[in-house]
C-alpha cells in the first residue's frame, strides 16, 4: 500500500497567497487555485473559484460578453443586408401604429429611457455636439422644417408653446444666476456684462429716438419748403 506524502504549504511565486504546493497525493501545483484561474474574457482579472467553468469574473462581464457577441452578429447582418435595419424598423412603427396600447406603452417606456439618460452629463455632452454639427450641416433644411411646423401649429397652441418656452426660460435663467452667484468671479464678470449691456440697450434707444426726431424734422421741413412755379 503506497504511503501518503505529507501535504506541503508555501506561499504562491504570483500572488503570495499560501496554498498546498504538494498535496499528499503527491500531486504538485506550482501556483495556488486562484493564479491558476483562466483570466475573464472581458476584462482580464482572474475569474473567481465559485464562478465554475465560467469564462467571465462577473455578472457585468458576462453581461458585456454576450452584448459584444449579439453586435458582432448584428454586424454580418447589417453587412449581408444594408437594408435590414430600415425593413425591421419600418415593421416595428406599422406594428405599433395598429396598436393604440402598444404605442402608448413604447411612448412612455422612451420617454422615461430619455429621462434617465438625460441624468448622464457625458450623453448631454455628447448629444448636444451631435445636434450643433447636424445643425452646422444641415441649417436650411432644419430652418425650413421649424418654420412649416410652426405655421401648420394652430395659434392655440402657439400660445402654449410661447407661455412654456418664457417660463423655462425664466427657470433657466434664475438657475444659472444662482450658479453664478456661487462663483464671485464669475458673478463679477455676469454683472459687469449685463451693466454693458444695459448701457448699449439704452444708447441704442436714444439714438433711435434721435433718428426718428430727425426724420420727423425732416418731414416737417420738406412740407414746409415753398414750391416753386410749375410744380
């Protein structure tokens, strides 16, 4: 009958961590179980022992494997069929135009994806560059396409819209004073802009009112010149 070894500790040459070098079967293992973990598929850290056969240290990672799996399958698809993705959107809108239900259930289920990305300063960033280069882009078409929405708008709801943009307006700018107004620089420099501001709204004002008194002088003394004969 063979005669059991001794099992032998030491501490990992990776990771210092202490395990049985030699087992008393006799069997040895140059690193401890966790060095000898495949790395994660995704982000490269060791998969963890209770994960099994896993090839993902997390439920993020493995979340992220079969995303990046589905896009790449997406990908070939997009590649052999350039018109797939008009085709099934096309589909989806006729699907939920046929069903009130179903549209208003996607309607809210955007609104609030809207909402919560909205949250993410990077997405604003990011959309807000998108909107300026499309604008830059495509200025004429977009101008055009307000200026017809606007008009087909009936005044009512002009109104409306008019009485929400000045109280978001007014929002907007009661919140950026208050940010300004944490920043003594920077609410230096505000006050100092609408000062100069000030000043030009009412140099204008008086110049304008110089001009009319100019014309109306004008009109009085063109109406007052004594005609000649034969005109």
């Amino acid at each position: 009958m063979a005669v059991k070894k001794k099992p032998v500790s030491r501490p990992c040459p990776v990771c210092g961590r202490v395990y049985e070098w030699r087992r008393a079967s006799g069997r040895i293992f140059e690193l401890c179980e966790h060095c000898r973990q495949p790395d994660c598929v995704v982000c490269g850290k060791k998969v963890p022992i209770e994960r099994g056969r896993k090839n993902t240290c997390c439920t993020q990672c493995e979340q992220d494997k079969v995303r990046r799996t589905q896009n790449r399958a997406y990908a070939k698809r997009i590649a052999a069929d350039p018109e797939l993705n008009k085709r099934n959107h096309a589909a989806r809108k006729e699907k939920l135009l046929n069903d009130p239900e179903k549209m208003r259930a996607y309607k809210q289920k955007e609104a609030e994806r809207s909402k919560r990305r909205l949250k993410d300063p990077d997405y604003r960033q990011k959309r807000a560059e998108y909107q300026a280069s499309r604008y830059i882009q495509n200025r004429d078409e977009i101008n055009q396409q307000r200026a017809d929405f606007w008009a087909a708008l009936p005044e009512e709801e002009k109104e409306k819209r008019r009485i929400l943009a000045r109280e978001r307006g007014r929002v907007w700018r009661q919140e950026e004073r208050e940010r300004l107004q944490k920043n003594p620089e920077e609410w230096a420099k505000y006050q100092a802009y609408q000062r100069a501001a000030r000043q030009k709204y009412k140099q204008n004002q008086e110049f304008a009112k110089l001009m009319k008194q100019t014309q109306e002088l004008l009109n009085v003394a063109e109406q007052n010149k004594p005609k000649r004969d034969g005109d």
